[in-house]
C-alpha cells in the first residue's frame, strides 16, 4: 500500500500540469470528433477508437493498457488525461474518480471531451459545456461513446445500438461502432483519419506485450474502409505467427491450419500462400504444397531464392530431391 499511495501521490502532484499546459499550448481547434472506450467482459479485453477529419487522430485521442483501462480525449484535446488517466486507474481509481480527479485540476474542462473504461467494466465521460455542437455522450455496459462537432446529434445513439448489437470479438464491436456513427453522417467536416487499439486483460502484461490490435490511418479518403482492410489483414498476420509458433513447437498440422486461416482471409497475399505451401512441404504433404507454390512463385518470383534458404533454417528438410522438385515447377 505504501508503494501505490506513493505512486499516486506523484500523480496527484502533476495533475496541475494539465492546466499549466493548457495554457502554454491550448490547442486552437478541436482536432478530432466521435470514439468509444470498451471492455469484454467475457474475455477483459479493453480497447478505444476513434475517427476524425484530423491528421492522425490516433496519435492523441486513444490509450490503453493492459488489465487496466482505456481513455479516448478529444474535442480540445489535452493527451495527458491518457497516461494520468491510466496511471490513476492503475493504482485503484475507477474509471469515475479518475476523470473526476483529472477534470478538477483543468482549468479548460469546458472544452473537453473524454470518455474512461477501467479493468472492472466501470465508465465515465465527460462534455465540456462549450464543445461544439451536435455533441452527445453516453454510458452503456461496460462502454461509452462521445461526439462532437457532428453532421447530425444521433451519432452516439447509433454507436451505443451498433456496439450492443454486434457480433464478434471487441476490435469487431469498435470497428462497427466507428462505421455506425459514419452512417449517421459522422463529422460535419468529412473524413480523414482513424485508429482503433485493443489490449489483453493481463495486468501482468507489459505495454508492449499486451496489444492484441494497434491500427491506424493517419490520412485517407476512405480511413474507415481502409481500417476494416487493415483489421482483416491484422487478423491474417495473427494467424501466421500463431502458425509460425506451432512450428517452433514441431506441431505442423496446427501450423497448417493457422496458415490455411490466414490465407482465407488474405487470398492475394503471396506471403501467406508460400509459408503456407512451405509448412505443407515440411510436415511431408509435397504434391499439396506444390500448386501453392506455384501460385506464390507466379505472384513473387524471388520466393524461389527465398525457398533455398530455408533448409539451413531448418524450415524445410534438407533435402536434394525435395529442393529439385519446388524448383522445377513452371
């Protein structure tokens, strides 16, 4: 106990740097405008994401950590509620009394936007009273949305149903939460910029470690199009280490099947298709492995200087015939 109370009492000596710093550099316009914060209860995943007509938007507006909470600021963006959010959380604070205690040391907290998600499934959010309209907030199970400066005042209605009703793991829920509030017409000003962050539930877990999902569109027509792109082919690579795992282990028919996995759901992609081709040909499945890396050759020539490497790997036997026969293929 002695540990945590002086860890918050650093916490609680900074927090006046939030207004200090906001007076330094107050930020002259709202740089981002809907995001939701959220736990699986099921699985203690905690996550955030967010949309903006915004360069870069994730680069401020959402943190995470794993086992103990999420943080979306935005509209006058302070980023320091992120870390002291989370440092608040970390040392027993729920999602409530952190933002409480963040929000009374801000001399500007009319002008901000935040929403908070602690380990336990606790939330808060906060809308200064000059945000700029439409704005809206909401708190549901487990989750809260917030917007400002919207085409239209519906947009966190229609995360809170959008999140509810969906399938699916927690990046899944967040990315339809992101779509829906798009489809109400989203920012008055357009599109530009997205991020989404998902964390495990292991507090044990550092940083680093813990990230089950960490995308980001800094600038794109289409940034919401492009991040349900970008979370497939996050899926896909999931899955090739998973396979890349199971053959460390030895375990070749895991490894194929998280291979197979991988390639279904990134067909074009000549990378997936030739470890998946050069998993087959390791467990023995020669004349199965052969039309995949036909394919793979076709799409990417240089595989065939990359497949000569791997017996000194040990990736693949370290055999004559077996190399003879890839290479013969046309």
């Amino acid at each position: 106990m002695k540990r945590v109370a002086g860890v918050l009492g650093v916490i609680l000596a900074v927090l006046p740097a939030i207004s200090n710093a906001s007076d330094a550099a107050r930020p002259l316009r709202p740089v981002n405008t809907y995001s939701i914060v959220a736990r699986d209860p099921g699985t203690g995943e905690l996550g955030a994401a967010v949309q903006s007509h915004w360069f870069s938007v994730g680069s401020i507006v959402i943190w995470a950590e794993p086992g103990v909470g999420a943080v979306a600021t935005q509209s006058f963006v302070e980023p320091s509620y992120g870390p002291l959010g989370l440092q608040l959380m970390r040392t027993g604070r729920n999602a409530e009394q952190a933002l409480k205690s963040l929000l009374a040391s801000d001399e500007h907290e009319d002008v901000r936007q935040v929403g908070m998600v602690d380990a336990n499934g606790n939330v808060a959010n906060h809308t200064g009273s000059n945000a700029i309209t439409e704005h809206c907030n909401l708190l549901g199970d487990s989750y809260a949305v917030q917007a400002n400066m919207m085409w239209k005042p519906t947009v966190c209605s229609a995360m809170a149903a959008a999140f509810e009703s969906a399938a699916g793991d927690l990046a899944e829920r967040l990315m339809l939460a992101l779509e829906a509030a798009q489809g109400e017409g989203g920012d008055v000003r357009g599109k530009q910029s997205v991020a989404l962050l998902v964390v495990n539930g292991d507090i044990s877990e550092p940083a680093w470690a813990g990230r089950e999902f960490d995308l980001r569109i800094e600038d794109h027509p289409e940034p919401l199009k492009e991040m349900r792109r970008l979370l497939t082919m996050a899926r896909a690579y999931r899955l090739m280490n998973e396979g890349d795992e199971h053959m460390t282990n030895g375990d070749t028919d895991k490894a194929v099947i998280a291979y197979s996995g991988a390639e279904a759901l990134v067909p074009d992609s000549h990378e997936m298709i030739f470890w998946h081709a050069a998993t087959l040909a390791a467990a023995g499945d020669v004349e199965e492995s052969l039309p995949l890396f036909k394919k793979a050759f076709d799409m990417w020539p240089l595989w065939r200087e990359l497949v000569q490497r791997l017996p000194a790997s040990g990736l693949l036997p370290d055999d004559p015939e077996l190399m003879e026969t890839i290479l013969s293929i046309e």
